[in-house]
C-alpha cells in the first residue's frame, strides 16, 4: 500500500505559530534594550549617544539621547545631549524635529556656551533642506526651486554672525551665506525671466529691482540690469531704459547684451528641459 504524503493543512498553523513566536522574541529584546538604557546613569546615556553618533548609528543616538532628556531632564550631559540629538535628526533626514529641539535649547539656554552651533546648525539644516539631489548634482539649478528655505537659512546665519561675531563657525557660516546670497538673486532673476515671457513687464521690472537692491554686486546683477533695460523698453519708458543700459553698458561693457549678441547658453542648460 502505497504510503499517503503528509497533509499541508497544518502548515499555515505553524508559519503563523513560528511568527508569533518571532514577535515574541522581538518583543523580548526591545524590553531587554529599554530596561538596559533605563538602568544607566546620566553619563552613560550620554556616552552611548555620543559612541553612537560618531559611528552614524542616527537611531541609536537618537534612542539614547531621548532616554537621557526623559530621565534625567535637567543637567550638563541633558544640556549638550539636545544638541547633539538635533545633530542626529539632522543627519537621519528629520529635519523638522531638527530644527524643533534646536529652537527649544535657544529658548531654553540662551547663553549656554555652544549656544552659537545651535544657531549654526539650523542655519545647515534650512541650508541642506534646500538642496535636493538634482541640485546636488546640478548646482546652477536651486535657482528654479523654491527659495524659502534658503531664506531662512539666510536668516540663520546672519543672526549667528550678528551674536557671535568671533565664532568659531562664522567663516563656514559666511561662506554658505555668498552661496545663498547668489542664488536668492538668481532666483529673483528667473522669475523676472518667466515674466518677461508672459509679457508681464512690470513685474519683471519689480523683480530685477528688487534684486539689485537686496542682493547687490552678485553674478545676477548685469542680467537684473538686461531685464530692466527690457522690461522698461516694452513699456515704453524710454529714459529708465537709457538710464539702465547706460549703467550696463559702464561696469559691464563686453556683456553679451552690450554687445548686441544672444544670451549665451550653458551645455548644463541643455540638459535642464523646466525653463
């Protein structure tokens, strides 16, 4: 007699059996962790944290730093702890509750002595929140994105630079600040470009104004001046178009619209299909 292979019937029974058992396990480890890290002294805490972040382990940091501020929620180790886990949201990609924590601790300690990286932190928060990974790769092109971020970043590392003049984070803060500073009036710009394809001539004479009056001396100013000097010719004030293209024509007097030539394209522009 043949002999019968055995029933499946029972198999789903046993993968949900091995599942529950798994969670089981899981659960077990995650209670093990939480008495661990419930069990140590503020330093320790603040150790592991620290360990944590210099290996990039974000959520471990994160999870360390958290259980020190909730145990123990006053002292140094909780004071720098803030900052740190700050450091750590920023670096996981969270940069909202990055620039939470870091609005409490200057709220909270004011003049705490490294009260200065916490405004330099959330000026490279606002900074690197605006960036994504085609600006990344394509850098000429923030200019086209939405630039409220780079405003508040501006912000930031002004109002550090205006605290802190002797801050040791004020020439990297200043640097990323020309960066920002060009871009806000390339912005401003390409706007006023988009206008002047809509035929909208006042508001692209608003925009290049506005340009050279709060970002002034940038990469953008002779084009602010091309801008004016068309949008004024196509509403027919005549001698603000003089007046602006006088004014290109005596600080840039090879510019390709002095010149009477095209804007010149870049190869970076022919790849880049959103103008």
């Amino acid at each position: 007699m043949q002999a019968r292979s055995p029933s499946p019937a029972g198999t789903p029974w046993v993968r949900l059996l091995s599942l529950l058992l798994l969670a089981v396990v899981v659960a077990i480890s995650g209670c093990r962790k939480d008495r661990d890290l419930d069990q140590r002294s503020a330093e320790e805490l603040y150790e592991k944290g620290k360990a944590s972040l210099d290996n990039g382990s974000w959520d471990t940091a994160i999870q360390a730093y958290k259980a020190l501020q909730t145990r123990y929620p006053f002292g140094r180790y909780t004071e720098q702890s803030m900052l740190d886990l700050s450091y750590a949201y920023f670096k996981r990609g969270n940069s909202e509750n990055a620039l939470s924590d870091l609005d409490r601790f200057i709220r909270t300690y004011p003049a705490h002595p490294n009260v200065d990286y916490a405004y330099y932190l959330k000026g490279l928060v606002n900074y690197e929140e605006n960036l994504g990974f085609l600006e990344k790769m394509m850098p000429r092109r923030v200019r086209d994105r939405d630039q409220s971020k780079a405003r508040e970043s501006f912000m930031d590392f002004s109002e550090l630079i205006r605290r802190f003049p002797d801050s040791r984070y004020v020439p990297d803060a200043r640097q990323r600040m020309i960066f920002l500073r060009n871009n806000l009036a390339a912005y401003e710009i390409a706007v006023a470009e988009y206008y002047i394809r809509r035929e909208a001539y006042i508001a692209a004479a608003n925009r290049a104004r506005y340009a050279l009056e709060v970002y002034p001396n940038t990469p953008q100013t002779a084009e602010a001046l091309v801008v004016l000097h068309r949008s004024y010719t196509e509403l027919e004030l005549t001698e603000l178009a003089e007046g602006s293209m006088a004014v290109l024509a005596l600080n840039f007097p090879d510019y390709y619209y002095v010149q009477g030539r095209k804007k010149p394209r870049r190869w970076i522009d022919w790849l880049w299909p959103f103008d």
